[in-house]
C-alpha cells in the first residue's frame, strides 16, 4: 500500500501546484534539461519518501505541459514510471547556481529504439511518436527558459544484431538534431551507460553499444559519459533500483558541472 500512497501524494502535489501556478523566473534564471531515452532514463524505480519531497528551484514540465514542482515520478511513458535520476541531477545542480531554477523536460519512452527519436516515427508499444512528442513539449518549454543540457540514457533496445552495428553513427546523428531543435549549437549532451551487472553477461552487440557512449566525447564536441558501474538493479536485471538512480543523478550532475565550471 506504501506506493500506491506516495504516488497519490506526488500526483496531489503536482496537481495542487499546477491549479495554483507555479511562478517563474526571468528566461536567463530559467535553466532547462532535456530528459530523453528509453526506461532507464524515464525511471523505474520504488518512490519513496525523499522523492516526493520539493524543492522550490526544481520544477517539471508536467504531462500537460505546465511547470510544476519536480517529484517522482516524473515520467508518463508507461504505468511502471518511478523513481529516475532527473531530480537528484536537478536538486544538484540548483545547489551549485544560486539563484537559479531548473526546469527538467521528461521526455523518455520505455523501450524506444534509437530509431522511433526521428520525425514521424510511430512507436507502437506505448502508441506515441517520441520524437514528435518530446519537440512539442520542447517548443512549449524553450519560450520559458534557457536550454542548458541534454540527457540521454539508451541503447538497451539497439543491443540486438543489426541495429548495433550502426549505433554509434546514429547517436552522433541524433546529437546534431537535438541541438538544432534546441537552437543550441554547443550545449552539452551527456550520455549515461547501460546496467553494469555481475550476474547479466553483456553480449557482443551490448558492448558496441556501449562503445558508442564511451566514445562520444572522442567524436562529438561538448558531450560526456558517465559510467554505471557498482550501480545495482531493482530485481529485474535491467532497471536500476532507486538508490542507483540518484546515484547516476548525482554523476550526470558531476559530468555537467565538470563540462561547464
């Protein structure tokens, strides 16, 4: 009965602010995250009680497009959406610019190839467009604030013979589009790895996807990686647990703090 509760109380507090609307600050104060990918990045993990706690500088772009304040779960893509990394990564980097706001954008689909992240794209698994979806949200979002980072946690559904193969030209191919859509040329993209589990043996086609995030930074200017190793799943052998996913909130944020200082 813990969850079910906690999700009532975070659906009320997210409804509550939006009835009352959540004031904004000026554009510049405004700091905006992208948040796209598949489940690890969307979030899967047991809410508990430090996640619904808010903070006034992190908000959310709710499922119906308003600002909210950011608890989890934060994403819709699916039912099982739960705790993720986009609100420790925010609460870290509010702490570290004062008088700044953050505003995180969930975008993520649980299961999407990088493939359906083009225009028209239909995903049937959760019969949405992800790519088309996430640009309304982000022309609905840009307006509001300043565009400074992007997220992405990916690859599990490319891990397979021929999608691997051509991953790592499609991932460079997806960071250009991204900033374009943004209309920011240069800002930082940070990919985050795929589960590191003893008892989960990696196949071939996992490791080249793998190199593709290792490599990108190689490849690709103003982007980084960020390594999930020691990190444990939730019992599935394939979402991390809650406590793993604000840990990797809190290695995205050391990577993007490290990129912009």
């Amino acid at each position: 009965m813990i969850r079910p509760l906690l999700c009532l109380l975070a659906l009320f507090v997210t409804v509550f602010a939006a009835a009352e609307g959540t004031p904004l600050p000026s554009k510049d104060k405004f700091h905006l995250f992208l948040l796209v990918g598949q489940s690890n990045m969307a979030g899967r993990g047991v809410v508990e009680t430090q996640d619904l706690v808010v903070n006034p500088k992190v908000l959310m772009l709710s499922k119906d497009g308003k600002w909210v304040p950011a608890v989890d779960p934060m994403h819709f893509d699916k039912p099982a959406a739960g705790v993720g990394l986009g609100k420790t990564f925010g609460q870290i980097i509010a702490e570290a610019n004062p008088g700044v706001t953050i505003g995180l954008i969930p975008c993520a689909v649980g299961g999407s190839p990088i493939d359906t992240w083009k225009p028209g794209v239909f995903y049937p698994a959760t019969k949405s467009h992800p790519w088309d979806d996430m640009v309304k949200r982000v022309e609905l979002a840009l307006p509001a604030g300043t565009m400074k980072g992007i997220l992405w946690h990916q690859g599990e559904s490319d891990s397979l013979p021929g999608l691997a193969e051509t991953y790592a030209g499609k991932l460079q191919d997806l960071v250009k589009r991204l900033r374009e859509l943004v209309k920011a040329p240069e800002v930082p993209f940070i990919a985050g790895q795929m589960g590191v589990f003893d008892e989960v043996p990696w196949s071939p086609e996992k490791v080249l996807v793998d190199k593709a995030h290792r490599d990108l930074p190689k490849e690709v200017p103003h982007t980084a990686f960020v390594t999930a190793e020691g990190l444990h799943h939730k019992g599935d052998k394939v979402h991390f647990d809650s406590a793993a996913y604000r840990e990797l909130g809190k290695r995205y944020a050391a990577a993007f703090l490290q990129m912009t200082k």
